[in-house]
C-alpha cells in the first residue's frame, strides 16, 4: 500500500539502540550503524503470521495466551516521576551538547529534516526543527507525521470512554462489525493490544498496489476477506486494521468523525498547537515530504498520512509530541490507574527488546557492560517517515523525534538522552 508498505522480515533494534553508543573513530561506522532500520518499520508487519502464510481460523471461543512470556509492569513510582512539571529551558551546556548529538544525527541518518525534543521533569526542555543544509532551522510549526505513535492518541480516546462508562474492554466487536470473523469473541481490549487475530490491511499486496485514499471501510473488508490468523487472545501480531475498527467504534459512541472527537478529547484539551488528526480530505500543506532512502514497489503518495486513519493520522512537531506523552504518563488525560494499567500486560513484540500494552510500548534498551534501560513509549514509520516518543525511566527525561528519511528515529533518540549526562 502506498506510504504504509513495510518490509515483511523485522530487523533487530539492538544495533539501532547501540550503534551511536560505541563512539567509534571513524564517522563512516557510525553512519552506517544509524542509518539501521529500526522499530519504526517495524510496526506494520507480521513475523509470527506473514500475510503469505495467513491461514484463517474460525473459532468457538477466546484463547488463552500462548505467547512469549510477557514483560513486568513499571513501577507505580515510574508515573509518579514522569509526572513531575516541566518548566523552563535546559541550561546552556546541555543545550549545546545536545545540539551537537543532533548535528551528528542528521550527518548520520541524511534525514533532509527532524523534528527533536527532549525534557527533563525538574529541569526544563529544548526542542527544534532542523534542515540538514547548513544546520538551519525550519519554523517551530513545521508538522511531521509521526505514524503508529497515532496509536497512542486513538488509546487514549478509547480509554476515555471506558472511563466514562460509554464502552468496556470487554465489548464485542460483534456489537459494530456483526459479520467479521470471530466478532463474537474479539473484544475491545484484544483490539487495542494486538491480540485480535485480525489481518493488518497493508499486508495485502493487491492493496498496496493500488494507488490512492482507501477508506476505513475498504481497509477492513480486506482484513475480512483474508480472515484471522488465531482466535483472539491466544498470540500476539501487530495489527493496523485493529486500530481502524477502534476508530470507527470511537465515531459509532460519539456520533461524530474520528478527527474530530481526538482533536476535541485530546488535542485540544492539552492545548497542542503544533498537532492535527488528519481528515481524509486534509490538506497536507506544511506537513514535512518523505524521504524513502531505498526505492519502492511504488511511489510514496502524499495522501499516505491519511489512510491509516486511528491507525496513525497524528501529524506533530516533537515539542508538541512529548506535552502529549508527559500529560499521558502523568494522569492529566487519563486517570493514573488507567494509564498504569496500559502497561499492565505487557506483550513480546518483534525482538527481545519491545513489548506492547494498550497502545503503548516499554523498550528494554541495551547499554553497556550488559545493562538494560528501559523506555516508555511509541514508535511509528513508514517509507519516508520514522519517529518515536518515548520516557527513559533511568534518565528521567522525555525525548521525542521525527524524521522525513528512513534513518533510525530511535538511535537518534537514543543519543540524545545520553547527551543529558556526556558529550555525544
């Protein structure tokens, strides 16, 4: 599918997290390691159940899971940090070395723009959007798609009518979608922790072959005509088409188009100026164009950022982005046991390093002399657009990025919450 198509095999993030950790002396390394596909691409395809070998399955009930064994919930104290005011700006040593991290990351990842933020509760924040000719700065309004990161917004909107009491974790899809497969069983929770057994549409290469908008609808009938691949509950596969029924749930309970219940219910709320939901007649003007650093199948099209629709329709700017996760993980748009809970059951996603809960993701993030530090967040890509935002428990400190290439959102991340603490 055009701008959404992502490799079928993922690659291992540990390189991405690494790579411009080792400092090595020689600069054309260290491009290359940065330059490694990480989550970003991740996030759209199907390890355990390829779309070549999608076997449909009719179930007479829910499973119980067989998966991977899941990852421990954070600590309550985790939330209570994150949730610490952010005010201020950094100081003027950590501002330049994190200039200087950023300015190794564009020569890194040839990224032709990125939109960076970090912020440390307590101590104040630093944000920019940055060019690669000359290091100049693009308008603090620029906007970047941030992708499956959407998922989090959609999330959160979710949960918020779970809060209400306008839908439970336990509905039925059969409620909204009485002739989809397994609809009795699949509930709301199953969609929103990708363990519905649901085809994810862009694993569909008649789909990604056709050029143009798909609709909601459209993507859905073709999740249905492939059928499940498990009976819900029983594994885990990350699954864009979920995340569709989610949001055309959300309009059904609210009686109004997606985008317009996220701008209201969230972005709004928190006052994001920087931030949109895309409407699938948006205009994308001012919104930064992709960069694909190999070639596709087909050509990255600007309505790419429209079709997934509460799959990922979030454009941003980093600063932007992290008011969004520091209000999230802070219990300022959901209650604190809400959020605690997205992180609950914690599900093995495509390596041994990232975990998936209610639209949110933990990282186990590899450090040197063999430790693990661990990050709150998302990651979104697609040809084109990486990004992430994320909380680094250890650090304290929230980053965020968006790039308009296929470098590593989360290497760049990655270097510049080390920046905090040591020249990069």
């Amino acid at each position: 599918m055009s701008g959404i198509r992502i490799a079928g095999k993922p690659q291992p993030i540990l390189a991405a997290f690494t790579a411009l950790d080792e400092h090595e002396s020689s600069s054309k390394v260290t491009c290359s390691l940065l330059a490694a596909v990480a989550i970003g691409t991740l996030l759209h395809s199907q390890p355990a159940f390829a779309a070549d070998d999608w076997k449909p399955v009719i179930c007479e009930s829910a499973k119980t899971y067989h998966g991977k064994k899941l990852h421990s919930p954070p600590a309550k104290k985790v939330f209570q940090d994150a949730g610490e005011s952010i005010t201020g700006k950094l100081d003027v040593e950590t501002v330049t070395r994190l200039e200087k991290a950023l300015e190794k990351a564009l020569v890194a990842t040839g990224a032709p723009e990125m939109s960076v933020a970090v912020a440390v509760p307590g101590k104040g924040s630093w944000s920019t959007n940055r060019m690669q000719a000359g290091g100049s700065s693009q308008p603090a309004s620029q906007q970047f798609w941030f992708a499956s990161v959407g998922k989090a917004f959609t999330a959160v909107v979710v949960l918020q009518l779970v809060e209400e009491r306008k839908l439970s974790l336990d509905d039925k899809l059969v409620r909204w979608f009485p002739d989809f497969p397994n609809a009795r069983f699949i509930t709301i929770d199953h969609l929103l922790t990708h363990t519905s057994g649901i085809f994810s549409f862009q694993n569909d290469s008649k789909l990604r072959a056709t050029p143009g908008y798909k609709s909601p609808e459209r993507l859905i009938a073709v999740a249905r005509e492939h059928g499940n691949g498990f009976c819900p509950g029983e594994y885990w596969s990350y699954s864009n088409t979920g995340y569709v029924m989610l949001g055309r749930i959300i309009e059904a309970i609210e009686g109004r188009p997606f985008h317009e219940v996220l701008t209201s219910r969230v972005i709004k709320r928190l006052g994001l100026k920087n931030t949109n939901a895309l409407s699938p007649e948006e205009k994308l003007d001012g919104i930064a164009k992709p960069h694909p650093s190999k070639p596709q199948d087909e050509p990255v099209e600007d309505s790419a950022p429209t079709t997934p629709f509460a799959a990922g329709n979030v454009v941003a700017t980093a600063s932007d982005m992290i008011e969004f996760w520091h209000a999230l993980l802070g219990g300022r748009i959901l209650k604190p046991e809400t959020v605690r809970d997205q992180f609950q059951r914690l599900y093995p996603m495509f390596d041994n390093g990232t975990f998936y809960g209610r639209g949110v993701m933990l990282y186990d993030v590899p450090d040197r002399d063999d430790r693990r530090l661990t990050w709150l967040g998302h990651s979104g890509g697609a040809p084109g657009f990486k990004a992430i935002v994320a909380y680094s428990v250890d650090a304290k400190a929230f980053v965020a990025v968006a790039l308009n290439n296929d470098g590593s959102a989360e290497a760049t991340a990655n270097l510049l919450l080390k920046a905090l603490t040591k020249a990069p």
